[in-house]
C-alpha cells in the first residue's frame, strides 16, 4: 500500500491540473469502491472548483468551492491517470504496470481546463468520500490520525510522550497511525536503522519515566523527517504500484538500507552485520541485529 512519500508524490503530480480547476463533469462508473460512493456524488462535485489539493496522512484532500472537501485514498492498487493535451501522464508509478482494462476506471474527472482525471483501482481497497470542511475533524477516517511527521507539530517531546508506558515494540508504535501519521512498513524499517534502533525495542524506552524525550528519542524523529524527505524527493518507492507524474518509476527503493535486503550486508560504514527479516505484527521487519540496539 502506499505510504506518505508516494501519495504526496501523487499530490504533487495531480495539483498543477487540479488545483484552481472546475469539475466539468464527473462520472462514476460503478456505485462503489472500497465503500459505497455517495448518491449525489458527481452532483456535489460537478461546477465546484478544486481550491487547494492537500494531503492528511495517506489520504488526498481536495478543499472544493463549495465548502465541502473530496477525500480520496488509493488503497492498494489504485493510481491516477491525467490526460491533458493528447499527453498522458501518470502521477507516481510502481514497476507492475498499471490496468489498461477500462472496467477498472472507476471514477472520471473532466476538469473545466481540458484535464481528464482518472482513477483507476483493479481491486478496490480505493475510496472516495465527500465531507463538508467543518466537519472534517469530526470524520472517522481522519479524527484518529496522529500528527503529520514533516510537520511542525511533531518532535521528540511528543513522540515520547505517545510512547511512554508502552510495551509494544517500537516498530508496532510506529505503524500505529494514531502515533503518527502516514507511516507505514517500508519508512518504519529504514528510520529504524537510520536511528540505529532495534524494531523490538521497546517503544516507551524512548522516553524518560516522566515522558521526557531522550536521545533515542532525537535522533529517531530526525531519522523519520530525513528518509521521508529523501523519499519524495526521489518520487517515492516503486515496489507495486505507484506511479510518478512524469511516467517514471520511483526511485527510492534504490536506496533502501534494510528494506527487502534480507541476507545482504548491512550499509552502515564500519558494521559486518547482516540483514535479518522477521515477522512483527504480520508485517515483515527488515533490520541489523548488530548495529540496531
């Protein structure tokens, strides 16, 4: 699935044709995707302009004239087609081609500037969903969210405050979403051992006893900050199926350290570990026994 350096790379690849852009037509061509689209959903959409288009986490939210916002998620398969001029260009790109069935189109966006917009998910774990803004902090699929890690609001001090107490490993306290947002298996690895972190640490031993951060702390959240920074700007990671705006592939997995290097040396300058996977949680954890404590 996704995570936050491919989806704010779709962000970016989608703005310049959407942002300040009317909906000239809207067309859903089944009722659903992972849930039910809205009845009026092409309605509510059509003759409203895209004032800005951010990102909450994994989701796109698309702030619309009209004072509701279109909050869209490409769960696991979905992706965005943009034609415009006879060019065709796709925001974000994985190495598995993208679905050329038409049945897989399920939702057209024909934007008042000549852009079309489409989306399309082969196995529908995508969702779309129309919410008035002020009621966004109120919306089930966003009110749990913890803060965003590029953002201000997060820092050592709040980390070891989510994690204080905690017995979960710091790989689960991580990947839980209501910690921070936006994270997900391959970033959670690689912080890791940027941080030179055991993933089966213990979560609260980031924090002092009065949850006061120390210096495991610091140097994991400039650890996160840096590989999700590295990661857009390298256009994400193409593992299955993310694709960039200009066509291309993603280019982060290039530079993974752990992630799926099973059996390989570690990177570190100076460490003769070797990588080690192990299933935490259902998810497999990429790390170095030797120099992640």
């Amino acid at each position: 699935m996704p995570e936050l350096p491919e989806v704010e790379t779709v962000r970016r690849g989608l703005a310049p044709v959407m942002e300040g852009a009317r909906f000239a037509k809207v067309v859903a061509h089944r009722r659903d995707l992972r849930w039910p689209l809205p009845k009026d959903f092409a309605a509510r959409l059509e003759g409203r302009t895209v004032v800005g288009l951010g990102r909450r986490a994994k989701y796109l939210l698309a702030d619309l004239s009209s004072g509701d916002v279109l909050v869209m998620h490409l769960g696991m398969s979905g992706s965005f087609r943009v034609f415009r001029d006879g060019d065709e260009r796709t925001p974000g790109k994985y190495h598995h081609e993208r679905s050329q069935h038409l049945a897989h189109d399920h939702v057209v966006f024909h934007m008042g500037n000549g852009a079309i917009v489409t989306f399309n998910d082969p196995r529908r774990f995508g969702s779309m969903k129309i919410v008035a803004r002020a009621a966004l902090d109120r919306e089930p699929l966003l009110r749990a969210l913890g803060p965003e890690p590029l953002g201000n609001e997060f820092d050592a001090a709040m980390l070891a405050r989510a994690c204080r107490g905690k017995t979960t490993s710091l790989k689960a306290a991580l990947s839980d979403q209501r910690i921070v947002a936006g994270l997900g298996n391959i970033y959670v690895c690689e912080a890791l051992h940027r941080a030179r972190l055991s993933p089966k640490r213990r979560a609260s031993t980031i924090a002092a006893k009065s949850g006061a951060p120390n210096e495991r702390a610091e140097r994991l959240v400039d650890a996160i900050r840096a590989v999700l920074g590295d990661a857009i700007a390298a256009g994400g990671s193409s593992l299955r199926d993310h694709r960039r705006t200009d066509g291309e592939l993603g280019r982060f997995q290039h530079d993974f350290r752990v992630y799926d290097r099973e059996g390989l040396r570690c990177p570190t300058r100076g460490c003769r570990g070797t990588v080690k996977r192990v299933v935490q949680t259902g998810r497999s954890t990429f790390f170095c026994p030797v120099c992640q404590k």
